[in-house]
C-alpha cells in the first residue's frame, strides 16, 4: 500500500549551512510532498526572505516546550492512554526529574510499564525501583538552606 504523500523531514535544521538553498522549492512545492523543518534550540529568524516564503506557501507551526507546570498532568494524560494509571506523586517525581524533555519522559514511562508485572498503576515505589529516582534524593537536592533540611531530617533529643 503506498501513500498518496512523501514525507521530507529535516531534523535540526538550523545546522544546514545554506538552508536558503531550499527556496526555489518552497516557491514550487510538489503537491505529493511534505517537507518539514525542525529547528532545535534556536528561533528561526523570520526576516529572512525563505521563511517570509514559507509563511505565503505553507502552514508554519511554532512549538514551543512544555512548560514545566504543565508536565504532570501530561504524564497522567499520556499514562491514561497506555491503559495504565499513574499516582499524582509518581507524576510529580518523574517531572521534578527528567524536566520538560518529552522523549525522556516517553522512554521512562515505557520502561515503567514493561516492569509492572500485573497491576495498573504507576507509584512512586514503582519509579524509584525501576528508574532510580528518590524522593529523599529529590528532597535532599530542594532548595532549602543546608541548616533547615538538616534539622527537618533529624529529630531533635
């Protein structure tokens, strides 16, 4: 079975020395194709006349990363669509650790899953067994001044 479009996909392409190079192409695209640009780490300067070219042309999209406030609750989403749930702490734990990278987080959550042997959920036991994160590492690793977290950890006699 083929499909009626080709797909061009350009990863990292603020490395390409002469992107400009690709703008008697954007001007007269092939109806069968799609070529994507990724820029990564770097803002596309719009002022140049390609990408003035492409914006007339073409659909542009700007994706900007995740906001970290916003990480949990795509954890919890992305889990609910594996079948599987995941405790609001084993959330929170797994994106004060791994940040705002979403492949990062795919590829934990799937480790997680190829672990759980039969249950449905995922808790914070589950994410310090299986990839190493600690909730007393995580706390350890606060802002906190060294004096507070040292009197919160040990009881006074």
């Amino acid at each position: 079975m083929m499909s009626n479009y080709q797909v061009i996909i350009v990863k990292e392409a603020q490395n390409l020395d002469k992107v400009e190079n690709l703008e008697p192409y954007i001007l007269n695209p092939l109806e069968t194709t799609i070529l994507v640009l990724c820029y990564k780490y770097e803002k596309i300067d719009r002022r140049k006349t390609l990408f003035k070219n492409i914006e007339k042309k073409a659909s542009f999209s700007n994706q900007q990363r995740s906001m970290i406030i916003k990480i949990p609750d795509w954890i919890s989403s992305y889990v609910r669509k594996m079948n599987y749930s995941i405790s609001p702490k084993a959330c929170f734990l797994l994106a004060e650790f791994l940040g705002n990278d979403i492949s990062k987080i795919v590829n934990e959550i799937s480790k997680l899953i190829i672990n759980l042997s039969e249950k449905q959920e995922i808790t914070e036991d589950d994410v310090e067994k299986n990839i190493g994160i600690s909730k007393d590492t995580m706390y350890l690793n606060s802002k906190k001044p060294w004096t507070q977290r040292c009197s919160e950890i040990q009881p006074d006699h």
